[in-house]
C-alpha cells in the first residue's frame, strides 16, 4: 500500500471530526481514505497534476459501497457528519 494513502487514513483517525462519528460512519470513511487515489490520473490535468481524482474517486468509493451493501443508496451518504 502506498505511503501516502496510509498517511492520509493516520491523519483522518486522529482528527477531531473523526473521533466524534459513530462506528459505522469510521468505517465508511476509513475505507474512503483507503481508496481515496482509486482514480487518480484521470483526465483532466492541469499542469501535469490530477485535481479532478479525488472526487471521482468518491463516486467509485459510494457506488461500491452500494454494491457491497454497505450502504442503501448514494444519497444516503450524505448523512455522514464530515463538517
């Protein structure tokens, strides 16, 4: 596993924000920080670098949580407590 996905899941466990979600929704965004790079260098790329990833990556990340039973349906996520 690459260093920086695994900084990033130690950056997120310690959060705040993190500390005060339920298990369930932990879970859900440690496995969000896990594949956080699963689309990375798509298209577009300004200036060499891939700004666009992180956010297709999300839309990869909810549509196979969905398939797994993870979660009921997309808009369900948008319960998760992030801010």
């Amino acid at each position: 596993m690459a260093r920086h996905t695994l900084l990033v899941l130690a950056m997120v466990v310690r959060d705040q924000l993190y500390l005060e979600l339920d298990q369930e929704e932990k879970n859900i965004l440690k496995w969000a920080c896990l594949l956080h790079d699963i689309a990375k260098l798509s298209s577009p790329t300004i200036e060499g670098k891939d700004h666009v990833h992180p956010f297709k990556s999300g839309i990869i990340v909810l549509d196979l949580f969905e398939r797994m039973g993870l979660i009921e349906n997309i808009s369900e996520a948008s319960k998760i407590k992030l801010s």
